[in-house]
C-alpha cells in the first residue's frame, strides 16, 4: 500500500463489493462473500472467503489484504478474529439512507475515487427524490415488511424510509430505528391489529413460504391476505444497505405499491 490507498480488499458483505465495481475500482477486490449476487461476475472473478456471520481467517490472511470491510455487529466475532491476526479491519454499521451513502463516500475516499463516488451519490440522492415527489399523492397503503418469520421481525431503518419513499407506510415505522434485530422483533397479534394493506416477506436466507403465513392465527382478517396482496423480495435488492437497495429494491416497492392503486 506504498500509495497510501488499499490495494488488496477484502468485502465480507456484498454492499462494498458493488460499490467498487461501480467505481471501477474491482481489481482491488481479493475476496468476496458467499452472499454476493451483484454483480453477477464477482462471484465468477473473485475467491469467496466468508458467509455472512462466519468466514475463513487462515483464507482471508492468506490473501495478504491490506483492508476488510465488513457491516454491522453481526460480524463482530469474524472481526474480532481477524483484528488478532493483526490484519486491518473496518466495520461499518449504517442503518438509513443517510448513513448509507455517507458509507459509499467513505469508501470512494478510501480507495481514491472520490469524484466518482460523490457522482454516484448524487444520482442516487437526486433519483430518490424525483421517486418521492413522483408519489407524494398516492394512497399510502399500510405496508407490512417481515425480514425473518421465527422471531418475526420487521424492516429495519433503510427500508422503512424506502417503503416511505415509494409511497406507502411502513405499520412499524416506530420500531424501525432498532439497530439490533431484537429491538425489531413483534408478534403475530400486532401485525393483525395494525391490519396492513400490503405483506412483503423478505426472509434472508430461505424462501418466503406463503401457506404458513396465511395460517398464521388471525392473518385471514388482514387485509393483506384477503386480498391476495402477499410478495416475496430478493434479499439481494433490499437487506444490502448499499446501491441495490437505493435502485432495484426502490423500484420493487414501487412496483408492488402500484398494484394496491
């Protein structure tokens, strides 16, 4: 790193990885994670090294990576780890839309590419609010996000100010500002009291099962579910705070918003 700039990275979270490449800055990247789906050529161009709570330190050390960037405490331990190999570690932890993009700046500023960064960040912010402004007079159906059915819990901050941006209301916007997922936790009862127009299932890691949430005690009174307004997201484009969420996930919402119009 004789510029000062890391040349060899590391991205435990597939966020980093897709930001780099939209910076044109992917042959720093030496290792990626399993979870990592954008773009599609990362997985074919780069050695995966980490799942999302785990990964290999013996593989991770054995790149000689001058940086690892991973997100949130969820990767504390794998930090933790690899901090005692004295390997160099930064963990982020943002939770909304402002954070997110003060993220990306950050990583344009580490790898040199600043401009290039503040560009991308202001077409992200601009197209943001163009959606906004486009869908200030819609309906707002009451929308409920599940990113997990055992315990359940619902959307975290970014997606809550996303579900608000496409037009609708997130029915936990109170609990959204939770940074930890047990402060996101609820239960069947409140969501069938708070009767939301739209159910969204995002469950990371296995495939929404649509019967089972019909049957949940209660859920046939929902809106939701008497109405047939049930959807499924790809982890992909929402739960990575990084451009997917900002692009593909926003254009989700909106999309599924528009059926309840």
């Amino acid at each position: 790193m004789l510029s000062g700039i890391p040349e060899r990275i590391v991205c435990l979270t597939e966020e980093t990885t897709e930001f780099l490449y939209l910076l044109s800055e992917e042959e720093r990247i030496v290792g990626i994670s399993a979870y990592t789906c954008r773009p599609p050529r990362a997985k074919e161009e780069k050695p995966v090294v980490s799942a999302f709570i785990g990964g290999s330190v013996k593989k991770i050390k054995a790149l000689q990576p001058d940086l690892i960037i991973g997100f949130s405490d969820v990767q504390a331990d794998l930090a933790r780890d690899l901090i005692r190999e004295n390997l160099q570690v930064l963990i982020t932890n943002q939770r909304t839309i402002g954070e997110i993009l003060g993220v990306l700046g950050m990583i344009g500023r580490i790898v040199g590419a600043e401009d290039r960064a503040n560009s991308l960040i202001a077409g992200y912010q601009a197209r943001i609010e163009a959606i906004k402004s486009s869908r200030s007079q819609l309906q707002r159906p009451r929308v409920y996000f599940e990113e997990w059915d055992d315990p359940m819990i619902s959307a975290i901050q970014w997606i809550s100010e996303l579900i608000e941006i496409a037009g609708g209301q997130n029915i936990f916007a109170d609990r959204a500002s939770g940074r930890a997922s047990r402060e996101r936790f609820i239960s069947g009862a409140e969501v069938v009291e708070r009767a939301p127009d739209i159910y969204i299932g995002c469950w990371c890691g296995k495939p929404l099962d649509r019967q089972s949430v019909i049957e949940r005690p209660g859920f046939s009174e929902i809106p939701a579910i008497s109405n047939g307004r049930i959807y499924e997201m790809d982890p992909a484009v929402i739960l990575q705070p990084g451009p997917a969420c900002l692009t593909d996930g926003l254009d989700e919402l909106c999309r599924i918003i528009d059926e309840t119009q």
